[in-house]
C-alpha cells in the first residue's frame, strides 16, 4: 500500500533528531562519575592497586624476613620508630613497629594489600562464574532444571555462611586456596540468585524471540543475548561481594584455617597477635584498618554502581 | 494463613534434608578413613575394625545415611573425640550462651539501627543523616574481630579505671557464682528432656538471673555481655540502620502519607503510625536475615571474647580436629537457622497480608 496523498497524514518531527546517540557505555560511566560514593571508591581502590603493584618498591623490608639477629635495636613486637616523630636516628625506621616474630609490620600490610585484593577478586570470581552458569541455566531452561538447581541454592542458604566455610574447610583442609574455595562455594547462591532473576526478566523479552526466530541456539542465546544484558546487577553485587569476601577469608585466617605463616595476609596478621591486643594494640589496629579501607572502598564503589545503574533512579 | 503456614513448614523440609544430606556429604568426604581422621595414631588396624563396626561404618551407604538421619531426629549427634562427652550434652551447656550473646546482639542492632535509620530519614541529608551513614558504611566494612579485639583493648585497657571500663573476657566474674534452676528449685531427681530444657534454660545466665531473682549474677551478666553484643551487633545494625532508612524514605514519598499530612495529622504521628508501620516489614525481613551473620559472628565473637560458647566450640574443635563436634554444631546451627527463617516468613506473612498470597 502506497501513503501518497493521504489528507490525514501529519509530519511528526523526531524528537531525537539532530541529537547524537549515547553510547550506553558513555552514559553509564557519567552516571558513576555523578556518584560521590562511587568516586571515593574508585579513587582508594586505584590507590590500593597501585600500592599492590608496587609493593616490592614501597616496601622497605622483606615481608617473611624476621629481623631478629639483622639488626641490632630488633626485637618482638617493636613499638613503631618514626624518626620525623623522634625516634633516634640510630634506630632503623619501622613506621609500624615490628610484630611477634620481628617482622616490619608496614611491609606486611603494604604485602598483604596484593594479597587480599587477589583473594577478594578470585573468590567473587570463583562465585560469579559459578554462579551465573547455575543461575542462567536455572532461569533459561525453568521447570525441572530451575527447580533442581535453586533447591541446592537454598539447602547452601540455609547456613549461616561462616559456618559452612569452616565445615568446608575441615574437609578440604586448611590454607589460603582452600579458604577462598570455602568462601566462593557459599557465596554462589548470591550470584545464581540474582542471574536467574535477570534471565528470568530477560526470556520473555521480544528480541529474544527475534533471535529464537532466526535459528540461533539456546546456548547461543543464553552466551549473546541474554548474559550480556544480565551483567548489570551482577556486576552491582560482585562489587559488594568483594568486600564480604575480603572479610571473611581473613576471618578464616583469623581462625588460622587460611593463610598460612608467614605469608602477610591482613586476618592472618590479626590472628596471630590477638593475644597481644593489650600490650601492642597497633598490630591488630594497622591491618585492621587496612582491611576496613579496602572493604569500605569497594562497598562505596558497589553502592555508587547500583544508584548509577539503576534506571529507576535516574533524574 | 494456615495454609499459608502449612505451606511454609512443607518448603522447609526438602531445605532440612538437603542441609542433612549435605553435612553428611561433607562428612565422608573427609580425605582419609574416619577413623584415623578420628583416632590419629592410635589408630591400629584391630582398633579401627572396631571403631567402624561401632559407628556403623562397615555397612553400606544407604544404611548409614539413614541410620544418621535417625540419630539427628532422636538428638544423638554423636561422641566428641576430644571431650569423650556426647555432642548433645556439650550443645546443652554451650548453646545457651551463644543464643545468649545473639539475643543481646540482636537488641542492640535492631534497636540502634531502627533509631539511626529512623533519624536519618527524617532529617535527610542533615550532618545526623550523614554521620548515620558513615557509621553505616564502615559498619558493613568492619571485621567483626576487629571490632572486637578493638573494643576489648579501649574497654580494658584505655578506661580502664574510669567507670566505663567493661571486662574483656568471659561470661562472669570470678566468685559470683550460677545456681542451676534444677538446685535452686529443688529438682535435681528430675530426668529426661524435661531436665535437658531446664539444664539449657539454666545456662542462660540472664534467665537464670531473673527466675532466681539474682540481682548480682543479673548485673555480673549484662556487663560482661555488653561488649561482645555490641561488637556482634555492630555489622547488622549497619544494615539494619541503612534499611530502615531507604525502606522509611520510600514510603514517605508516597501520596497516603502526603494524604495523612493534609488532614492534619502531627509530622511525628504521620511518622511513627503511618511512615514506620510500614516502612518496618523490609526491617523485619533483615533483622530475621542478619541471624545467620550472628551466628557466623559468634564463632568470632566469642574465640574474642572468651564466651564458652559453640562459637568456640568449633574454634577449639578445628585445633583438635574434632569432625565429629564440628558436624553437630554445624547442623544444629543450620537447623536453628532455617526454623527462625520460617517464623521470620510466617511472621512477614502475618504482617503483610498480601504475602499470603503469592
């Protein structure tokens, strides 16, 4: 049917013409640089990656040396010597003392930045990866399958998530690797859950039919269509689970079920000298801090990801 | 509603069998035989035939399963290899001070946390709502062993001497002393579960304290209890608080309170009967949710704290590599777990009627 001529037909001008598309890309990195939150975040994280880059560099010590024997003035659990503070300039600089086994406590911490920014990205790794396999095929192939699969979701939910960390860890055996697997196993759910709501809310959408239609296989769907447009709360929650990851493997050090001696891992540093939490409070509170500087960073980073993300919030 | 709750309680019965089949799994697949996980170097051939006729390892795994499910049911959850004591006996004397330290944890979190959350919303962006707010981030941010080991060193060793010093460790002074419920009433011959519930409720100091009317052992309890709840407390009352104030917000936004303000109802009625009421149904369902990261936190708290709790427990029972203890506890716990679950979703229900029906 040909339009010519038609009395009723009306020119409507488009209202986006002449105006550039947005990238969805450009448009979602302006929405994190609005968010303060997200900016400190992002700003202390890029410290902390700096710091876990260069920390042979700024280091002044080996991080595993005890210093006992090395040098004279060493010995357990050194108060910190600043010589812009007054220390005699005799004295070696620890700006953070030494710990138990006269090891330099700024070394460690500055050591253990790399470590635990590894933990926390591996195990959220180990999670999401994980998690999205068993949440997008749940959602996708639904029925016999979903029920299945989010069934033995609910059964890991059903813990408190420390405890089946530790029991997980009784099995496998402690050390480092075997904590952060501890910890990925009970966080999948998180992520499976969240992969099958977006899959969910996805599937029934039109151009998921449109690709149906144009003969693309179901994995082909799930791999191209629907994960990629599912990545954004993903995304949200790793950002938050780094965090709760970052906590809890030094909380399994803590109980000496991770990180072995002598490696500087932050929990590890905490558990080893609580019993001298009276007498040298600063080596549980140096990398304590560190742990919360890290954690708070990557949770301001993932709030400031959610309100930039969320379409319901932009004004 | 009944059919809501019958519905409820059936969904929660394939979750308690997974979360059995589960501890049972992880159980078996404990690298080496049990029995020399369990004896260590004892351990001798004739010893270990024993030992695997005696727990019911020489049998198939069908068989052992559900010989295990039956001795979880009837509460036998096995002997402890370090203490020579069943595991049930040890959960009696311990249990009660875990649920102790959670209890108080919760009150704290749950009572601080719906203030802040409640302050910060209806002074939105004032220097109260951004303090609130960033002690609500670093809350979520902090170890609860962190906290802990810190307050512990500012409470006892920095106040010290200064009427705000607390003690850092254990349940009661040395020289105030716990009469068992069964003593003070003059049941020691009773027996049987009934005896069990009483020897628990006993071992709830602070219970015990009131039903005796012991106002020392009451203050000795809550002094000692102040900070490990608080410590404890301090991760969920950051959610709770951020919750609250999110969930209170939203539902000031919306036109029936606009609707109350117009008719002329006082701002602190449209707050508390109109804005709380329901703003509080999401609190609920965090308050009920954070019970797991207390009882993860317990585990902390009290190897912190020195609290005889199951907490600690466990601790001591990875040093010893006691699987056994470990086992029990975990599935207790799970089980505590997933029955406050379910009274926090009949109770949702219950709230918010349109619950009921999805």
């Amino acid at each position: 049917m040909t339009m010519h001529a038609d009395p009723f037909s009306i020119e409507i001008a488009d209202p986006m013409a002449g105006q550039k598309p947005v990238s969805l890309l450009r448009d979602t990195l302006r929405n994190i640089l609005r968010q303060r939150s997200a900016i400190v975040g992002l700003t202390v994280l890029g410290l902390l990656v700096l710091v876990a880059i260069f920390a042979s560099v700024i280091a002044p010590f080996d991080p595993t040396q005890p210093l006992l024997g090395i040098e004279e003035t060493a010995r357990p659990r050194l108060a910190p010597c600043i010589h812009l503070l007054g220390c005699p300039l005799a004295q070696p600089e620890h700006l953070m003392g030494l710990d138990g086994n006269a090891r330099d406590v700024f070394s460690r911490v500055v050591y253990g930045t790399r470590i635990d920014l590894e933990i926390g990205f591996l195990t959220v790794g180990f999670a999401i990866i994980l998690g999205t396999l068993i949440g997008s095929v749940a959602g996708f192939f639904g029925s016999r399958m979903d029920n299945l699969l989010m069934r033995l979701m609910d059964v890991l939910l059903a813990f408190p998530s420390l405890l089946l960390a530790i029991a997980i860890v009784t099995v496998l055996g402690p050390g480092l690797i075997n904590a952060q697997l501890a910890i990925g196993i009970v966080a999948i759910p998180v992520y499976a859950r969240v992969m099958r709501a977006s899959v969910l809310s996805i599937r029934g959408q039109d151009f998921i039919a449109a690709s149906r239609a144009l003969g693309e296989s179901s994995g082909g769907i799930l791999r191209r269509r629907i994960i990629p447009n599912a990545l954004t709360p993903l995304i949200v929650q790793g950002t938050l689970g780094i965090a709760g990851a970052i906590i809890d493997v030094a909380a399994l050090s803590f109980l000496g079920l991770g990180a072995a001696p002598p490696l500087a891992e932050w929990g590890s540093m905490i558990g080893d000298e609580r019993n001298a939490v009276f007498s040298a409070p600063h080596l549980i509170l140096v990398p304590g801090i560190a742990i919360v500087i890290t954690c708070l960073s990557f949770n301001l980073l993932g709030d400031g990801l959610r309100d930039a993300l969320d379409p319901r919030l932009n004004r | 509603m009944t059919r809501y709750i019958i519905r409820r309680l059936l969904l929660s019965i394939p979750v308690l069998l997974g979360v059995v089949i589960l501890v049972f799994i992880l159980a078996r697949i404990i690298p080496g035989d049990p029995c020399r996980a369990a004896l260590g170097e004892r351990a001798t051939a004739a010893i270990c035939d024993a030992f695997n006729v005696r727990y019911g390892l020489d049998k198939p795994i069908p068989v052992q399963f559900l010989t295990y499910v039956g001795n979880v049911a009837t509460g036998d959850l096995g002997d402890s290899i370090r203490f020579g004591r069943p595991v049930s006996q040890i959960l009696v004397e311990r249990l009660p001070v875990t649920l102790e330290l959670t209890v108080y944890a919760l009150i704290f979190a749950a009572f601080f946390g719906i203030l802040l959350g409640r302050l910060s919303a209806i002074r939105r962006n004032s220097p109260i709502d951004v303090a609130t707010m960033i002690v609500a981030n670093l809350g979520v941010s902090i170890p609860v062993f962190v906290l802990g080991l810190f307050f512990a060193y500012l409470f006892a060793v920095v106040l010290k001497g200064t009427p705000f010093a607390l003690p850092p460790s254990g349940r009661l002074t040395p020289g105030v002393d716990v009469i068992p419920l069964a003593k003070a009433w003059g049941l020691t011959t009773l027996g049987g579960p009934p005896r069990v519930v009483l020897d628990f409720i006993s071992n709830i100091n602070t219970v015990n304290a009131i039903l005796t009317l012991n106002g020392s052992l009451l203050l000795d309890t809550v002094r000692h209890m102040i900070l490990p709840a608080v410590a404890l407390g301090t991760i969920p009352m950051a959610i709770i608080a951020r919750m609250t104030r999110s969930s209170l917000l939203d539902v000031l936004g919306l036109d029936y309170i606009r609707t109350a303000r117009a008719k002329g109802v006082r701002e602190r009625d449209v707050v508390a009967k109109h804005g709380m009421r329901n703003a509080l149904l999401p609190v609920v369902t965090v308050i009920g949710l954070s019970l797991g990261g207390l009882l993860s936190g317990a585990v902390l708290t009290e190897t912190i704290f020195n609290l005889a709790g199951i907490g600690r427990t466990i601790t001591e029972a990875i040093q010893g590599r006691d699987y056994i203890i470990i086992q029990g506890v975990v599935i207790v716990v799970a089980i505590i777990y997933i029955v406050v679950n379910l009274i926090v979703d009949i109770s949702y229900g219950l709230l918010d009627p349109r619950i009921r029906l999805t």
